[in-house]
C-alpha cells in the first residue's frame, strides 16, 4: 500500500479551512477509505507541521520495509478512518 499525507498548509492564514473540516470533506468524497494516511496541519511559511508530516512518511515507510506484508495488512486492518485517534496525529 502507499503512504500518503495530507499537509493542510497555509493554517497561518485568517479564514483558512480547519484541518477537521478538510477531513471531513475528504472522508465523504472517498466513503473513508483506509491505508496509510496521515493529516497534518501546516504553515510552510512559519515552517510548523512540514518536518512532521515528512518525520511520519520516513517512519511509516521505514516500518512498512521492516516489518513486511505480515505487517501492512495487520496495521490496515486496524487503521483508524479518524485521524484524531492516531497518536501520530498533530494538528499544529
């Protein structure tokens, strides 16, 4: 399966969509699919959130190498739709 985050970037910005807001709408538009995913929100400009969206697509990569395909279908069956429960889940 493939990794993916999804960087909510500009959250410096007045009137920027809230990160549990463009969950929402994603998870409606994809019927919650499951897999590797990661949300992250982030303001490149003020340089928050871009070092730990990319610090979960290492581990995650790494993980999945390591411990092979017992490992990924283990970890989807059990992936959370809800990134809030995810302890690797930061919303700054």
């Amino acid at each position: 399966s493939t990794s993916i985050v999804v960087l909510a970037n500009k959250q410096d910005v007045p009137g920027a969509m809230p990160l549990e807001t463009i969950q929402n709408l994603m998870a409606e538009m994809t019927g919650g699919s499951r897999g590797h995913l990661h949300w992250q929100a982030a303001s490149a400009l003020r340089g928050e959130g871009v070092n730990e969206a990319f610090d979960w697509l290492i581990a995650d990569i790494a993980q999945r190498r390591h411990c092979g395909d017992h490992y990924q279908h283990h970890h989807q069956s059990n992936q959370s739709v809800n990134p809030v429960a995810d302890k690797n889940f930061s919303a700054t």
